[in-house]
C-alpha cells in the first residue's frame, strides 16, 4: 500500500498546509484518509452529542451542518472528536467511506476562491478513483465531476457517504459548490457566522464558552499534560482558577493558553496568574506571550469586517457601558438608529459581540474582546473621542429627562417592557423599564462625564445625574447613588468648577436630600437610606444628612 499526501499552501501572511491522506492499493482506493485524531474532550456534551447525531443520521438532508462560533471556540477540535467517536463506535461497519478536510482558515471568498476548493475536493477524489483531472477545467465542469465521483466513490464502498469537513469558511458562496449529491456525502463546516444564504438551510450547532466547571476542568488537564499525577496548583485554589476561567471568556484557546503560562513558571500560583490578567491592561498580550494566539485569532475577525466597521469597532471603545443598545450606539456614533443596528448585527455575526441577553435586547463585548479593540483604540484622536462621549452624554440626559418626567406623572402600576431604538417613553411603565434596562450604561456614563475638562460635557453629565436620582431612590442602588453623586475629580468641596452641583440647589452637603425629598411619592422615606448618608457623610464631608 502506497500514500500520497496532498498539500495545499496557503496565501497572505502565513502558509496554512493542509493534509488529506490517500491511501491507494492495488484495487483501487481503500479509503479517503480521515480526520485527526483528538484527545480528551472536556465539556460540550451536547454539542458533541448533536454533531454526532447530525452527522450519523440514516437520511441525512442535503443542507450542510454548520458548526459556528467565536475566535478561540473549539469548533475543529469539536468536530474531529465528533467524527472519532463515530469511528470508535462503528469499528465493524464503517459510518463514512471516507474522510476529507479543507481548511479554508478564515480566509475571504477573494483569498480563497470557491472555485479553489471545489478544485481540491476534486483532486482527491481523483486520486483515491486513480483517474485524470484536465488541467483546465470550467467551474461548471468540476462541479458536475465532484458530483459525479463523490457518487462513484460512495457507491464503491457499499453507499457509505463520505464526510467533507470545511473547516473556517467564512461566506456561503465557498460552501455551496461542495453540496454533496443525496446520500453520498456529508457535508459539515465550522465558521465564525452563521452562513446565511445556503439553500436548503443548514443545521447549525453553536459552540461558544465552555460552562464554568469545564473551563477550570480544561486549565486544569492543561496543567495535569505537563505534569501527570502531582500538578495540583488548581486543585488547591478553585475560586482564583474559575476567575482565571471569567478573565479568559471561558474559551478553550485563550484557556489553553492560561494553562501554558502556569506550565511555564512553576511557581506562578493560579492567584497570582488571576490577579496579573484582572490588572494587565492588555490581558489578551498577557496570554499571548510573545506567540500568536489570542489577538492573531481577534485580529481574523476584524479582517472579515468591512473597513468602515472596522473603525466604528474602534469608536466602541469610547462606549463607557457594559450593554450596547441601538439608540446609545447611533448617538455615539452619530448616525440614525437603522444604521447603527446594522453595525451591531455585522459585529454580531463575525462573533465580536455576544448578545448580553438582558430584558432589552442589547450587545455586550466580551473581555477580551474589549481588550483587544482598546489596544487597536489606542490611535484615536482626543476630539474624536471628547466628540463621542459628549454626543453619548447628551442622548443619554435628555432622555433621561423624559422617564423622569413620565414616571412623576404618577406611579408605575407594574414593570414594562423597555421600548425599542426611536419609540417614546409615553408612560411610567415605559419608562421604569428603559431606566432599569439602561441604568448600567447611564450609570457608568456619569464619572467620565463629570471629570471632563469641557463644561458642556459637565453640564450633561449633571443633568443625567438628576434625571436619575428619584429612579435610583425608588430602586434603592445605593452604590449606583453613591457613584453619580460624587463630586468631580480635582473639584473643591461645595463647587462644581463653576456650576450648580448635581442635586441641590448651592452645596454638596445638600445634594444627598434635596433631589429625594422631591421623590418622596416614590420612597419610602424622604432621604437615602442610612448606608447611603453614611457614606456619603464620609466622602463629601456632608454634615446635613
């Protein structure tokens, strides 16, 4: 029995080799290689259970199945453990009559024409068939071939489909071409979108961040591979090993990584790792070491962004808040609603953001994720993000303003559902709702607001302030009360650099009641609860409350 390797050599920065294995005897081919083998898989239970399921089933359809998710993710490795537990399963009657894998690598339909890897797959089915390919063959032509020899091939090995792995497609259009004709093949693909735009639609199977005990699982094997049977630096400390777990996203790649910087220094605990990462401000360098990884697998997605996304990427750094709204977002940016929702879907799609799953829908960017874009922030002008933060401010206070107008009209009966990007706040309902949906963003938004040098940006961030004080009394955040009624940076005691302080009507030491007695229809008391005068009293020197 003889081999043949075929290689194909990638393009732009790094040539990407990829190996499918033709074995050939004497009669002809025996099989199409297979996937590589895996090691221990922790975690993703049910996503390794309805891959198999999806790629075992006795009618598959003729939609591929679509493995997709964020940089770092595990959707190979997910695949491959797939395709070997099938392997191992059915060691007796083989599932797939072969297996071939074309790496794509996140590559565009202009780096990696489709047309390309319907060539390959067509190469290797002449091989493992020992036919001739023409040298000049029409897309047309190779794709009646594919067809055609997938079907020979399956019938050759008892109707038995072969598995095609497409491993980081990144359009449909590299997809389509390789639909495998009913019965001899199964097609899979692992993708940071969706791949909208197949017909018939794919199956798809999501594989984000692992679940918390299978992240610290994962660090911990990292650690237990170099070091078997006496490695016990996790064991021996779970809760900094799950914040070392949240500080990496809970992905496997940036985890793996984690677990190398442990292996590395052995006397580097998971504490002392936990609290570098929590106080790098570059915690995605921190885990790349000097290596490629976590921000080569970052700066992939922001590849298939358009460009001028990718500078509205950049600006989102000057978003102050955890959660990214539409109408925060259009204000920041300064565009309409409508074009602002369509950045945060294209963001959204190449797994940039994740949806933050609260009660209004919203975006969040994950950690480092936010690391990432502030590193590639770092060259904005000052004007362009003074100009940001003060438009953000500005939204943010007006209608701040206006639930806070709604919800004096009289008291709300019951919570709402927050309105959607435009529509107005037109009752208390509506407006508890948007303020409750909003509070960390409006929140997070006064600090920088009241330390900025410009007096109108100030101005705002006061008005936001006492827009949301009475809300903040009637849900009783006293840390959220505290945080937006403090005094400027550098300011002194009873002055706001000129302005009125946020609450009163003259002094800081009023500022604690004034604005409550005023909401005394939505307390139950007509000051802040004592915790709050008690720490307010020892920050701002207040002597009234």
């Amino acid at each position: 029995m003889t081999g043949v390797e075929v290689r194909a050599e990638g393009s732009g920065d790094a040539r990407i080799e990829q190996h499918v294995q033709v074995r050939i005897s004497g009669r002809g081919s025996e099989v199409i290689g297979h996937l590589p083998a895996v090691g221990r898989t922790l975690g993703r239970a049910a996503e390794l259970r309805t891959v198999r399921e999806q790629l075992t089933r006795r009618n598959p359809a003729a939609g591929p199945l679509v493995v997709h998710g964020p940089a770092g993710a595990g959707k190979t490795h997910l695949v491959h453990a797939a395709a070997q537990g099938i392997r191992r399963e059915e060691r007796q009657g083989r599932r797939f009559s072969g297996e071939i894998e074309i790496r794509i690598d996140n590559r565009t339909p202009e780096q990696y024409p489709p047309a390309r890897a319907l060539r390959r797959v067509v190469d290797i089915l002449a091989h493992a068939l020992d036919t001739e390919v023409p040298a000049r063959l029409s897309a047309e032509a190779a794709q009646d071939r594919y067809r055609a020899w997938l079907a020979d091939y399956s019938r050759r090995h008892g109707g038995r489909p072969v598995l095609i792995l497409v491993d980081g497609a990144t359009d449909a259009g590299q997809v389509r071409p390789l639909l495998p004709p009913d019965g001899a093949g199964v097609l899979v693909v692992t993708s940071r979108t969706r791949l909208a735009g197949i017909t018939p639609p794919p199956a798809l199977v999501e594989a984000g961040p692992l679940a918390a005990p299978d992240a610290v699982a994962l660090l911990a094997a990292v650690l237990d591979t170099a070091s078997p049977g006496w490695e016990r630096r996790v064991a021996r400390d779970p809760e900094s090993a799950l914040r070392v777990a949240d500080l990496c996203d809970r992905l496997p790649l940036a985890l793996t990584l984690a677990g190398r910087a442990l292996v590395s220094a052995e006397r580097l605990t998971v504490r002392e790792l936990a609290r570098r990462l929590a106080d790098s401000p570059r915690r995605a360098a921190e885990l790349d070491d000097g290596a490629p990884g976590i921000r080569a697998a970052l700066d992939v997605s922001r590849r298939l962004l358009r460009p001028e996304d990718r500078s509205v990427l950049e600006l989102l750094d000057c978003h102050p808040g955890p959660f990214l709204h539409v109408d925060g977002v259009a204000a920041l940016l300064g565009t309409g609603a409508e074009q602002a929702a369509g950045v945060l879907r294209r963001l959204h799609e190449v797994r940039l953001l994740e949806d933050a799953g609260t009660f209004r829908h919203a975006y969040r960017m994950p950690g480092l994720v936010r690391q990432f874009v502030a590193e590639r922030a770092a060259g904005l002008s000052q004007d362009l993000r003074d100009g940001a933060l003060a438009r953000l401010l500005r939204s943010y206070a007006e209608t701040a303003w206006v639930a806070d107008r709604a919800l004096h009209r009289a008291p709300p009966t019951t919570d709402g559902v927050p309105p959607g990007p435009g529509e107005a706040l037109d009752s208390p309902e509506t407006a508890l709702a948007w303020l409750d949906a909003e509070r960390p963003n409006l929140v997070a938004a006064v600090p920088p607001g009241l330390d900025h040098p410009d007096g109108a940006v100030r101005h705002d961030a006061i008005g936001l302030t006492r827009a949301l004080t009475a809300f903040l009394d009637l849900r009783g955040h006293q840390e959220d009360w505290i945080l937006t009624h403090r005094p400027p940076r550098g300011a002194r005691h009873g002055t706001v650099t000129g302005r009125t302080p946020p609450c009163c009507g003259g002094s800081w030491a009023g500022c604690c009641t004034g604005r409550a007695i005023s909401a005394r229809r939505w307390s139950a008391t007509a000051r802040p609860p004592r915790p709050v005068r008690r720490a307010l009293r020892s920050r701002l020197g207040c002597t009234r409350c």
